[in-house]
C-alpha cells in the first residue's frame, strides 16, 4: 500500500458515520476537559477507559486520540482569559496571551492558538505518516533483547526528562515495574505478591490505577488550591481572526514550533512540556524586540500552542510504530489498546491498518473540527469556565467510582481505586512523580516477556543482551546512566566532606 | 530534611529489600531459565539501590537545597486539613455503598462535600446533590447498563 492510497483507506475509515461521531465527540469532550482547570486529558481518558469497552476498537481509538488533542486546544483558552493553564503544555500560553487579552487583543489570541494548533497539528500528521513506515519496518528486526533495551532506554529517557530528580522518578519507574509484577507468573504459574488474596491473580487492573492516580490524586491535589480566585478578563471577545500583521509575525513561530514539537514529542518523556518551553525560549532569542515578550507578543501565543499540538500528534508515531507511549496520556491510549486485545507496535500498521491508518485521518480530521469547533463556540467555553471547582470534582469523583465499579462490580476495586489516589497524592507531595510510575507498569508486562523471552532462548545466557549491536548500544546507555545516577549523590556526599575536612585544617 | 521525605525514601528502600528477599523465594532460575522472581528480583534491587543512595545523601544533609524538585510542604495547613477530611469521607461513602446503594451515598456524599468543603449552602447543597446524582445515575443504569451497588433501599 502506498502512501496516497493508505490516505484514502484511512479517510474512508474515519468517514464512516458512527467513527465520525466518535472523533466529533472525542474532539468536543477534550476541548471541554481542557478548557476545564483541574481535569487533565489524562483524567478525562481515564474517566472514559471503561466506556470504550462498548465500541469498536477502531471508534474507542479514534474518540481517545480526539480527547487528547481537543484538550490540548482547550487548555490555550484557560490560559489566555484566565491565566491558569488547563493543563501543563499551556503554562508558556499565560505569559504573552493572558497579557494579550487584557490589551483588549484576547480574540487575536484565541484565533492564532486556533491557526497554530491547525497548522502544527496537520503538519506533524503528515511527518507520522511519513516516518511511521521506515520506522515500523526498522522494529521489524528487532528480536526480544533488542526490544527489551529498547524499552528500559525510553522508561529511562522518560525518567531523565521528568521534571521531578531523575533519581525520584527512577524511584517511581520501579514502584511502576513491581506493580506490574503483581499476579500469576505467565512462563511458571507461579503467584508473586498476591499474598494469597484471589482478586490479585491476575494483576492489579489497569484503569483502577488510572482513575485513582489521575481522578483522585488530580482532585486531592486541587482541594489545596479550592478557593484560589479566578481572574477573569471581562472584555467582550471580538475579532478572532487575526490581522495581517498578526500572522506576518506569527508565520515563522508556527512552521519552527511544529518542526520542535514534532521532534520533542517523538521523544519518552520530552512532551508538551519541554516543546513549548523551548518554542518560547527560541521565539524570544530570534526576535528582533524581545522586549515585548512578556507583555502581549503574540509569536508568544503561536509559537508554543503550536508546539504543544505539534509534541501531541508527535507522541503517536514510536506508540503507533514501537509500542513505547512517551508520555503518561498517550500511555492511557496504549492500555486501551491493550485492553482491547491489539498490541501496539511495529506490526500494527501490517496486522491492523484500519487502526493506524483510521487513528492518523482522524487526526487531520480533528484539527478541521477542531477549527470549525473552537472558534465560534469561544462563548460557550468562556461560560464553562465559570463552573465552579467545588461543583466540579464531586461530579468527577462519582464518575470515578461508576468506572471502577463497572469493570467487575465488586466494591473491593472501589476501595483500591482509593488507595491508588491517596499513593498518587503522597507521590506528588514528596516529589515523586507519578507518570514514570503510571508508565512503568503499563509496559511491564512486554519489558518482562522480552527479558525472559530473551534469557529462555539462550537458555539463561545474559550475553544475549550484548550479541546485537543495536541491543549492545542501548544497554550501554541504560547501564552508563544507572550507573551515573547511584555513584553521583554518593560522589555529592564525599565532596562535601572533603570540603569540610579542608575547611577544619 | 522533609520528614514526607524521609518516610518515602526509607519506606522505598525497605520495599525494595522486602522484594529482593520475596524474589530470591520465588526463584530466579528455572530449569537453566529465568524464573519467576528473576525480574522482580532485579526491579527491587534497582528501587532499593536508587532509594538507598538519595536516602544515604539526605542524611548528610548534602544536596538539600540542590535538589530543585523537594518543595516545601510546611505551607497550607488548612488547605491538608480540607484533603484530609475529603479523603475521610470518601472513605466512609466508599465503605457506605454495601449498605446504602450508589444512589442514596453519593446524594449525601455529595450533600457534605457541598456544604463542609463547597461551602455552600444547605439549600444550594441538596438541590445541585439531587440535580447531579440522579441523571448520573439514571444515565449510568438505563442508558449504559451498568450495574451500580444496590444497597438495603433497593437503589
């Protein structure tokens, strides 16, 4: 299949009524979580996991990715009339689009981050498709010790880049791991830490994690910022198109903060965050009066919306290709895929083109949506945002519990759902973050049946993991930096007293 | 030194040991092939060893304030007093849903949360509670089908 024809075969697939109404919805339903402060898209996904049992894989997909990247939108227009991000790629959007809408210049804002997104999100689309093959057929040859390092280098890469110490999310990473070990042993049947209760055979389900560590903890977390005022901008919004000049200036932003997005969000755990930091950090270096950086430059407002939609498509082409989410939201969009019964990976294109193929149309078709969508119901969003928090999270509260009981009507979920969120809560508290944890155990399951699978074919030869060259180089990284991560606080300490003993002679 | 901190750290250690001593029970080999306990082993010895050593640098107070992520948890004492009490309540909602049912807990769930941590009124409180829980519920059971706990009421 070529590329024009896998196009036309992934339209015709996203064109079928009930897929188009299911990226329609995903797409409204993501702007909505967005546009809302304190639910994230991974909370809203996570909400809507168990309902996505009904649908067709394809449609369940379609919906979750259309959720995403609505959200991703949704989260520019908290940040410009209130100066709260809706969700984290948004932070860079308060600085220049807050500051836009109280000149006044608050529909110019909106209507650029509209055009950028567009723009960002149909230009990496295209990259997806254009690198998804080459890389797919590269995974090919990949045997389980080239998979298995693979895997420990992006958890790795993804712990690196966290925001939180690299040790602390290594830290959360194997909390990650071990939860993921819970259960019967698939090589031996053997039970591991289940400590003899029957529920835990088969593991800890996945969306019970998800809801408590995204749903709770999110609302746990925000009860200490309840009554935190919202400020709104009480100008009328007007004129979302922007001017002439708007887009002279915001042109270039666009086309770089797609090429940074595309290229941050290929990356485990580079994410929205660091391609909208970055786009800001270059749009202020490259422009001639960086001065007005900070007080309503609108390449402020193109260069890291486009960015965050950009890194959010981007995120897409090593799950789609590889099977490795780089980030905890796209991670909930691989356990659906695990959930219902497809592996995510080289052989998806091969095995399951109407789900790659449907999922990369559905983009394209998201960001017309979203076009269509965002600008003229701009009023209905700003009334939305209205909704008070302590209104809100009762709501979400109650939606948690009804999809932790509806996957296998026993309370007991409920109660461990719970105790998910409190985990999650105290993580955050003491700086431990929780998407390496979240991600390390939705990839357990193939980071073990690689390793083993490895070791079972040389018959418990560990020189399999050194016999390709591919393998050999990314388990020198993995070891190198391991290595680093114990001996330099080790390192810390011994300087530190060495100072002290020349101090005290 | 944070004592959350500290707690994390000591209690991640010890899991991690606990795991290495389960593991090596479980067996890391099995007939010349890797065995149950072989990853796990590995995992905890990582958790242990990385927790370990920040632990190790914490103690000699090294690296406090370099440490760019530990955040000050001393602010907002009323703000974790509100967290506490609605992590208590959902506790009691969660254990009350055997005896209760969805319906009748989360409509007081809801009622509480409104009025102790809303801090609305108790009309508002009620009126928003039944406006809520009663379509979430009714879209839940009739139009998705799913089985909500039923409680002594029969809802």
């Amino acid at each position: 299949m070529d590329i024009v024809d896998a196009y036309w075969y992934g339209f015709q697939i996203v064109t079928v009524p009930n897929n188009l109404a299911f990226c329609f919805v995903g797409t409204l339903v993501g702007t909505l979580v967005g546009v809302l402060p304190g639910l994230g898209p991974g909370a809203a996904m996570a909400l809507l996991l168990p309902l996505t049992y009904h649908l067709s894989p394809v449609g369940a997909l379609i919906m979750l990715a259309g959720i995403y990247n609505g959200a991703m939108y949704g989260g520019s227009t908290t940040s410009i009339l209130v100066n709260i991000p809706g969700e984290a790629g948004s932070i860079m959007t308060c600085i220049d689009g807050h500051q836009m809408a109280k000149q006044g210049r608050a529909g110019p804002a909106l209507g650029i981050s509209a055009f950028g997104s567009f723009i960002g999100g149909s230009i990496t689309t295209f990259i997806v498709t254009l690198i998804a093959f080459p890389l797919s057929r590269l995974a090919i040859i990949f045997g389980p010790a080239e998979y298995f390092a693979l895997m420990c280098a992006g958890l790795l890469l993804l712990c690196f880049l966290a925001q939180e110490s690299f040790a602390r999310s290594l830290i959360s990473a194997s909390g990650g791991l071990l939860l993921g070990v819970v259960g019967m042993d698939v090589f031996t049947g053997q039970s591991r830490f289940t400590f003899g209760i029957p529920s835990l055979y088969d593991g800890i389900d996945l969306v019970i994690v998800l809801l408590g560590m995204f749903g709770v903890t999110e609302i746990l977390a925000n009860m200490e910022q309840l009554f935190v005022e919202k400020r709104f901008v009480t100008q009328e919004i007007r004129g979302l198109l922007p001017t002439w000049e708007d887009l002279r200036r915001s042109i270039n932003p666009i086309l770089r903060g797609s090429l940074i997005g595309s290229f941050f969000g290929m990356l485990p755990g580079g994410g929205t965050v660091i391609s909208t930091f970055t786009s800001y950090a270059m749009e202020k270096r490259l422009s001639r009066s960086p001065e007005r950086f900070g007080h309503g430059a609108i390449e402020g407002v193109a260069g890291p919306e486009t960015a965050n939609n950009s890194s959010s498509t981007a995120g897409f082409i090593p799950l789609l290709t590889l099977g490795i989410p780089t980030n905890a939201t796209v991670a909930l969009l691989m356990a659906a895929l695990l959930i219902l019964g497809i592996q995510p990976g080289p052989l998806l294109i091969r095995n399951n083109p109407e789900i790659f193929w449907g999922v990369v149309m559905s983009m394209y078709i998201g960001n017309v949506i979203l076009l269509i969508l965002n600008l003229p119901l701009i009023g209905i969003w700003v009334q939305i945002l209205r909704i008070p928090y302590t209104l809100l999270f009762p709501v979400i509260l109650l939606l948690c519990v009804i999809g932790t009981y509806s996957l296998n009507n026993r309370l007991a979920d409920v109660y461990i759902m719970l105790l998910f969120g409190l985990l999650g809560y105290i993580m955050q508290k003491g700086s431990f973050p929780v998407h390496p944890f979240l991600m390390a155990m939705i990839l357990e399951p193939i980071v073990e049946f690689s390793f083993r699978q490895s070791l079972a074919i040389s018959n418990g030869d560990i020189r399999v993991f050194v016999s390709s060259t591919i393998a050999t180089v990314l388990l020198l990284f993995v070891a190198s930096v391991l290595l680093l991560s114990v001996i330099k606080p080790v390192m810390r300490v011994l300087n530190v007293a060495l100072q002290k003993e020349n101090r005290a002679t | 030194m944070k004592r959350l901190d500290a707690l994390l750290l000591v209690a991640s250690t010890l899991l991690g040991l606990v795991v290495v001593y389960s593991a090596v029970g479980m067996g890391l080999t099995y007939h010349n092939k890797p065995g149950s306990g072989l990853f796990p082993f590995l995992i905890g010895l990582l958790m242990a060893m990385v927790s370990g050593s920040v632990l190790v640098t914490h103690i000699f107070r090294v690296g406090l304030s370099a440490d760019a992520t530990a955040r000050s948890d001393c602010s907002g004492q009323k703000n974790r007093t509100r967290v506490t009490l609605v992590y208590a309540l959902l506790i009691v909602y969660t254990l009350s849903l055997r005896y209760f049912g969805f319906a009748t807990s989360s409509l007081l769930l809801m009622i509480v949360l409104l009025r102790c941590v809303g801090l609305k009124s108790w009309m508002y409180s009620i009126g928003m509670s039944v406006c809520v829980v009663i379509p979430i519920t009714a879209v839940a059971v009739y139009v998705l089908k799913i089985q909500l706990p039923v409680g002594m009421f029969g809802y």
